[in-house]
C-alpha cells in the first residue's frame, strides 16, 4: 500500500483519501446550505407572500427591461412565468441575456412611474 512519510509517522493513502473526502463533503455542505433556494416564477406568482421577506433564487432570460445610470427594473421569463426584478446597484441586463438572480420579493413596488404588483428586489447576481 502506499504512504505519505510525515514527521510523526507515515499516513497511508487510504488514510489521506478518506480525510479529502470528509473535508470535500463538509465544504460543500457548508456552501449549499447557505445558498437561498431556486424557486420557480410559476411558485412566486402563485403565492408571493410565502415568498415575501427570504432570500429566494430564479434565472431564466431577460425578456424586456429599462433603466439608467444602474438602476432600473428587467423581467425574467423561467418558462414558467414571468417576474420583474429591481435592480440598484447591479446594472439593467440586455433582452435575450440569461442570469440568475438572489433577492427578495415585495410587493406593492413603483420605479419610474411604473407600478408591480410583486417585484423581486436583487440582492445578487451570476451569469
């Protein structure tokens, strides 16, 4: 069997296989526990108030959007619905680019004299 020799001794390489494996299982444990879900636009526009106040995910395609200066509001299309995003410090995306989104959904929102009825409010994004 092979061994890696260190100061105290020597760890075989079934040893040091496992200890990766155990370090490799609580890192990812550790990052997807702190990523909010992935909900679907369908499950939001059903029930935006189960929603309202936690972290959520959804990506799918830019449909329409308008903006300046950073600021302003995009729609995104899942397939299975559609749902306007703020966005204050992330930039307005093109019509046709695909992102996914964190936020947090409210409802009741104006921007630029337009009303929505349930808005997700980005906190992040990733292309």
């Amino acid at each position: 069997m092979a061994t890696i020799h260190h100061e105290r001794g020597a760890l075989t390489l079934n040893t040091v296989q496992r200890i990766a494996g155990c370090v490799l299982l609580i890192v990812t444990t550790v990052l997807f526990a702190a990523c909010p879900p992935r909900v679907s636009i369908r499950d939001i526009n059903g029930d935006p108030g189960r929603y309202a106040n936690r972290d959520i995910n959804v990506a799918g395609h830019v449909t329409n959007s308008f903006g300046a200066m950073g600021t302003g509001v995009y729609e995104i299309d899942d397939g299975t619905g559609k749902i306007w995003v703020y966005s204050q410090n992330y930039g307005v995306p093109a019509s046709g680019t695909k992102v996914g989104v964190t936020g947090r959904i409210s409802q009741g929102f104006a921007v630029g004299g337009r009303s929505f009825a349930v808005i997700l409010r980005e906190t992040e994004r990733r292309h």
